[in-house]
C-alpha cells in the first residue's frame, strides 16, 4: 500500500510541477488571421478550397470552403509573405469540346486585378502577394481573378 500511495504522491507533483513551470503561449502574437469571402462568376458558389502560400518556405495553408458559404477564416504564421489562389472541389470549368461543359475544377488567384474590386478593364493579372504582420486582421478578402486558365494558377 505504502507504495501505491508513494507512486501516486510523486506523479500528483509531478504533474503539478508541470503545470507550474508551463509558459503560455500566445498565437495572436506568431499569427494573421484572414476573413475572406468565397467569390465564384456565378449565381452560386461552389465548393471550393482556398490556399495560401508562404513565398518564402514555401509552405502551403488551406482552409475548406462549403458550397455558398458567406465566410471563411484561415489563420497563418506572420510577419510572411503569401500568394492567395483557391481551386473548386468539383469540376465545373467550361470545354468547347464537351457538350455538358463539366471537365475541369476551376482556380482562381489574388492577383491585382483582384484588388481593384474586379475592375474589368484590369490588365495585371499576375498574383499579387499579401505581407501579413503579427496580429493583423484583414476583413472581407476575395481571391476573385478567374483570368486564369487552369495551368496559370499554382497547384495545391
């Protein structure tokens, strides 16, 4: 018995010490977070995952979005610096060849065109890549350029 009771004396401190010597952490501090809305040229919006890609690690983040969901939320490491692209879970992209048109997932980018609120006289197409700061929060973020053909937008 004695030992029992020892085995359980010592681990109930250890388990104490732990919690005593344990530093929090705050991820506001390492982190951005992003509120985005799901954009699609259409009278609905499918499913679809979203993507940001660190362009220095390389690393990629993702956050599923459900079909005709108002919002999404990612939260990513900062200070970075990230390229935004998504693609839709299904395919929907449009063939001339194809009679029903239902051939290929579409993707779309954050490119400048983007963030000129879908100016269609745009021409820069090109990503435009977000620097995001610790603690940052952006508000209604829309990777809305559709320009693209499949092969122009990055790979998951």
């Amino acid at each position: 018995m004695n030992n029992k009771l020892l085995a359980i004396t010592v681990l109930s401190i250890m388990a104490l010490s732990n919690i005593a010597v344990a530093k929090p952490t705050s991820t506001k501090a390492n982190t951005a977070t992003v509120y985005g809305k799901p954009f699609y040229p259409s009278d609905y919006t499918p499913e679809m995952t979203v993507y940001a890609r660190d362009l220095k690690s390389g690393k990629t983040y993702t956050v599923n979005v459900p079909e005709d969901a108002t919002q999404y939320k990612i939260k990513l490491p900062a200070p970075a610096s990230y390229v935004f692209f998504s693609w839709t879970k299904d395919r929907i992209g449009v063939n001339g060849d194809d009679p029903e048109g239902l051939t290929r997932k579409v993707g779309a980018l954050y490119s400048h065109c983007s963030a000129t609120k879908l100016d269609y006289s745009c021409k820069n197409h090109s990503p435009m890549p977000v620097k995001l700061k610790p603690g940052q929060l952006i508000k209604g973020f829309q990777v809305s350029d559709y320009y693209y053909d499949k092969d122009q937008v990055p790979q998951p």
